[in-house]
C-alpha cells in the first residue's frame, strides 16, 4: 500500500496513525496543540507520507484523502510554527507553495481551490476543510478517509449551520459566517445560500431562509485551540 497507508487504511481505519492522533488531541472542535507539539516526529512522518503518496484511484478515496491532507498539514504547520495566536499572523500562511501532496508541491489556497474544489464540484467542502481557526467548522476526530462522504458533508453541513459561527437568527434576519461571503459562488451565489439554509439549517433559519436580510459575522480567526 506504500506511504499512503499513514493515512488510509480504509479496511482498518482504527489502526490509522492519523486517525488516533486525531482521537487523542482534538475534543468538540479544540484541538490540543500542547499535546501535539509532543508528538512533532509523528507529524512530520505523516506530512512525509502525504508527500510521497499515491493518488487513490476511486474520486470520493481521492477527496477524502485531499480533505485529510489539507488538515494535516494545517494541524502540522501550526505546530511547527509554535502555536501562533492566529494563523493570520503567520505571512503567506495558506498563499505559501510549501507543501507536498501526492508529489505536487502546492499552497493550502491551491490545495483547497484548485485540487479539492474543482475534483469534488461540491461547495460543502467548505465545511469539512479546517484552516486552524475558531471561525472554521470544526476539526472532526474521524478521518476523512474512511468514507461515507455524502452522509459526512450533511451532518458537518447541519451542525455547522448550528452554530454560532456559522449562522444566527434574528427576526427577519440571519448572520452568516463570512464562508458564505468568500465563497458565495460557490454556493450558487445569494439564492443557493438560502436554498443551503432551507434545506439543511435550523428550523428558525430555515422559516427566514427565503426573505431575511443577510449580513456576515466577523470571522473569529483565533487558532481552534485551548
């Protein structure tokens, strides 16, 4: 199975080195950097593997496995950086040609933009990638990986959708997470927000989706951890 097999092992997935890194330091979201920051040989072996790994060949292996990637290598860089404040502090952090995936060496920006988006044509991707942030949909403690994309892209849709973060109702108006702003398009631009919202956000939201005024939370850019 070569390299790939750090972050695969779809027939074992409990077995997954990355899996129980993420069983073991992320709760609800936060994930402890601290206790990363003891495990950096681990990380740095699992970025390596990413580097030289091979594509798999089925396209939901290949999203799940660019999904698992991209929040690595996030989860990697902020600890190698020493846990900075905000992501947002670190020059170039996500525009920077610093990583290696499958051989390719590209930014988080390409990673996401030009690799995960374009292959999966579905804007939910938005809330399965975790840019180290508060503001972000939260980091899940089950890799990627191991499948069930569609099921997965709902419930990490909905709970986003949920939270503070990601939407706030208020009579005849609903606050959204500048995702929806930065990506708009993505989503089918003003009318498929609200179809999003309708069909998968919170019964309040999902009453107002058609007619409320939209406006956009501050993003909260503090790193998603203790």
């Amino acid at each position: 199975m070569g390299p790939v097999i750090l972050l695969m092992l779809a027939a074992a997935p409990e077995a997954s080195p990355y899996a129980e890194l993420l069983a073991a330091h992320v709760k609800d979201g936060v994930v402890d950097y601290p206790g990363l920051s003891k495990r950096s040989a681990e990380l740095t072996q699992m970025v390596a593997a990413v580097a030289s790994a091979t594509l798999p060949k089925a396209r939901e292996d290949q999203i799940g496995f660019l999904i698992d990637a991209y929040n690595l290598l996030v989860l990697s860089e902020v600890v190698r950086l020493g846990q900075p404040k905000s992501v947002l502090d670190v020059k170039d952090f996500f525009s920077a040609p610093r990583h290696k995936v499958a051989g390719e060496t590209v930014s988080l920006d390409q990673l996401e933009k030009q690799r995960i988006l374009p292959l999966a044509k579905d804007p939910r991707l938005h809330f399965a990638l975790v840019c180290g942030a508060r503001g972000c949909p939260i980091l899940e403690r089950e890799p990627w990986t191991r499948g069930r994309l569609e099921d997965r892209l709902r419930q990490a849709t909905r709970r986003y959708l949920a939270s503070p973060h990601g939407l706030r109702t208020a009579p005849n108006a609903l606050s959204l997470s500048k995702i929806f702003e930065w990506y708009g398009q993505d989503f089918g631009g003003e009318a498929g927000v609200r179809a999003l919202i309708q069909g998968d956000g919170p019964k309040a939201a999902q009453a107002a989706a058609k007619d409320a005024k939209i406006t956009y939370l501050e993003y909260d850019w503090r790193l998603n951890g203790p």
